[in-house]
C-alpha cells in the first residue's frame, strides 16, 4: 500500500505530465535582438519542456529539411531570411515567430583587434566597441551555445571607446555585441569560431559585402615556417601559395562556399632541422553578402557634401566623422548632422546616413588638406598691393621732377633778365 506522502505526490506528478504533454513549443531568437541587421548571426531556438527533441522546422510554411535539431543557426542573415517561422516537436507546433533583417548597420561599431573569425582553444583576443555617445550607459554580452552571459568593459572615455577580452571557453562558436541599456541602441555582433587543430584557415571575423576585398588565410598554431598552403572550397583544390593567403579582389557570391586548407610546415624556429609537418583545417564558411547602402562623401575647397542615393526615404539626416591623418584612434563624430559640413582641419572625413533604427554604411574617407587656392588669393592680394604702392611712388616722384623743372625755369629766366641789364649799363656808360 501506498502511503499518505505518495498518495499527495502522485497527483502533482500526473499534473506535470499532462502540463508537459500538451504544451506547445516557442520559437526564440537569440541573441534576443530588438532589431536584427544585416549580417548579424543569430540562433532560432525550439523550446519545450523535456530538453532537445528531434525537430521539424517551418518558414513560410515549407520545411526547412537541413535543420533537423531544436536549434537553427542563421549566419550573416539578410531580408532573404525573413519569414514567418514554425517548429513541430511530438507533434506540437509552435506559433509563428516573424523574423524581420533589417537592411541597415547598427548605431555603434564592434570590431576586433585582431582580425580573423577562428581561435585555438583557450585563446582570446580584444573587441574595441566605438560609439558615438556617452559609453556609461553601455553593457557587453557574448552568447555561447544557447546561453547569454555578461562581460566586463575597459572603457576610455575621452576616446569614446571601450575593450572587450573575447574567449570562447568550451564553446565552439560564440556571439559577442554590446547595447546601450537606456536606448537599446546596439553594435554590430561578432562571431568567433574555436579551432583543436594545428592548422586553421581563417576567415574574416565580420561579413563579407559584395565587392569588397578578402583575404583567406591559412595559419598554423605556434609560427612555423610554412613551407606551402593549398586552399580548397567545397572540397576542390582553387589555390596553392608559398605565403599561405588566398586573396578575393572583389568578391561576389559566386565566392560563397566552405573553404579549408592543407598546410606544410617546420618548426626551423626551434630546431634548423626540425621535421616537415603537414596538416588540414577544418571547413569554414565564407558568405558574401550585399548589405546595406552605402554613403557617398564629396568635396571642394570649401564644404564637403553627404548623399546616399540608395538609401530608403527615411535616411533624412548626416553624422559626419573626423580621423587625424596621423593617429587613426582620434576618430570622432562631429556636432554636424546637415548634408555638408564646411572642414576646419586636415585628415580624413567621412560620413552616414541616420535611418532612424539604423544607418547606412560608412562613406569612404576623404582626404582633407589646407587648399593652396587660398594661398594664391593672398599672393595675389600681395602683389595687387606693392603694385599700387609702386604707383603712389611713381606718381610722387613724377609730381617732385615736375616742380623741381618749373623751379629751374623761373632761375634761368631770372638769369636772362640780370644780364641784359647788365649789358645795358655798360653801353650807357661808354656814350658818355
């Protein structure tokens, strides 16, 4: 028989299956972004009590047969990824969760110190966060697997910038941003990828855009002399390099794919005679993407202009950008948000569109220097100056020679008359 404490238990238990049984699973995004941007990673999440079960995934109401565990993993995602998502588990289906990919950047920049997406295990490396206001109010946080956790800042804030330190711990991959916790303003996301093998091919840490140069590399743990690097996407060989690069001038997404690498090498820093060693990476996934409209920055001596003529309607205002041409940590956002701004100092100018929830892309930099026009406007101001001095002196000495003629005139008709009455006394005196 069952006693009283089983018979109070027994009903709890049986309400705990029935709940389980016929809860539905929830679709969650993580990391849990307000808005989602161009090129962000994020994960879809099918949760249910129970844990991980076989799942069927939905967009749009078709499955999505390459995702088969509770979770999905959208890489560099782009309004091509928007839909209407659903997961089944047990035969319970989820509600729809809408994914929207903004095509814009985000308001502050995450980037890292370092470049390249792939880290041995226990490595790390720093993230240096710019923003274009106060960085009191802004936190950091790396998701690892499904997991969120908090991280700390080194802030400096005369440069408006802050440092991360980003390490995967155990975690194969892991997504690091920052947020502003007043205005839910956020970064860019930066995702980092762990490496157990000697040789690794790394990839960029941030998407790829169309058009724009990348550069694969294949590196070994612990700096041996490479001695050659052959590259391979999708499993065929593309490229063999004595430097161990694999360079893309424009990329396009006919580059997509997932590239790998072979290494040889010797360790001749250690021993002259040290063995030759060969190994192979594991597979990385390049994906190059369009992304959002970039700005377009113009100039002349005086004023330097903004425009975007890609941009949506609603990019209404500028923010302008100035870098000292000898210190690229100098970098700052100037009061401006007008159309043209007129430059004060030399270095590099750029600026962005303010689309509301986000921004265009950067400008390229233009180049200020102090304009040799206004150098020859003085010059010319100079010489129209002595030539007017040299006029008043011309005419003044013209006015002397000319007075100094009619004095001369006048004493040599003085002279004249002196002598005639001269000559007339002298005859007078000689009649008599």
């Amino acid at each position: 028989m069952m006693n009283m404490r089983s018979l109070l238990t027994l009903p709890v238990f049986l309400a705990l299956i029935r709940g389980t049984k016929g809860q539905n699973p929830t679709v969650l995004l993580r990391p849990n972004f307000p808005q989602v941007y161009v090129g962000d990673d994020v994960t879809l999440i099918c949760n249910r009590e129970g844990g991980s079960k076989p799942t069927i995934w939905y967009r749009d109401g078709k499955v999505q047969e390459s995702y088969q565990d509770y979770t999905m993993l959208l890489t560099a995602v782009t309004p091509e990824n928007n839909g209407s998502y659903k997961c089944v588990q047990d035969n319970q289906k989820s509600d729809p969760f809408t994914l929207t990919v903004l095509e814009l950047e985000p308001h502050a920049q995450l980037s890292p110190s370092v470049e390249g997406a792939v880290m041995t295990k226990g490595d790390g490396r720093n993230l240096v966060l710019q923003v274009d206001d106060d960085l009191k109010d802004w936190a950091c946080y790396v998701l690892r697997g499904v997991r969120t956790f908090s991280l700390g800042l080194d802030i400096n804030k005369k440069m408006k910038r802050a440092v991360i330190f980003a390490e995967l711990k155990e975690a194969e991959r892991a997504t690091f941003w920052c947020r502003n916790r007043k205005t839910q303003h956020r970064s860019n996301a930066v995702t980092l990828k762990m490496t157990e093998l000697m040789v690794m091919l790394v990839p960029p840490a941030v998407p790829v855009l169309q058009g724009e140069p990348v550069a694969l590399r294949c590196v070994v743990w612990g700096g041996p002399k490479l001695e050659k690097a052959v590259f391979y996407k999708n499993q065929k060989e593309i490229f063999r390099s004595p430097e161990g690069t694999y360079d893309i001038n424009n990329a396009t997404q006919d580059d997509n794919g997932k590239y790998s690498c072979h290494a040889t090498y010797r360790y001749t820093h250690i021993s002259a005679g040290a063995a030759r060693k060969e190994g192979d990476s594991d597979l990385q996934e390049l994906k190059v993407i369009g992304g959002p409209a970039a700005a377009v920055i113009s100039g002349s001596a005086k004023s330097l202009q903004c425009s975007c003529p890609r941009c949506p309607k609603i990019c209404t205002s500028c923010h302008w950008y100035h870098t000292l041409s000898n210190d690229q940590q100098s970098h700052r956002r100037l009061p401006e948000n007008g159309m043209s701004v007129t430059p004060e100092e030399e270095g590099e100018y750029s600026c962005r569109m303010d689309c509301g929830n986000g921004f265009s892309r950067f400008s390229d930099s233009y180049s200020y220097k102090a304009q040799p026009a206004e150098f020859g406007g003085l010059l010319y101001i100079l010489v129209g100056g002595a030539a007017l001095i040299i006029l008043l002196c011309g005419t003044v000495w013209m006015l002397k020679r000319r007075k100094q003629g009619g004095s001369d005139i006048q004493e040599s008709k003085q002279g004249k008359d002196k002598d005639m009455l001269i000559s007339l006394n002298f005859e007078q005196r000689e009649q008599c």
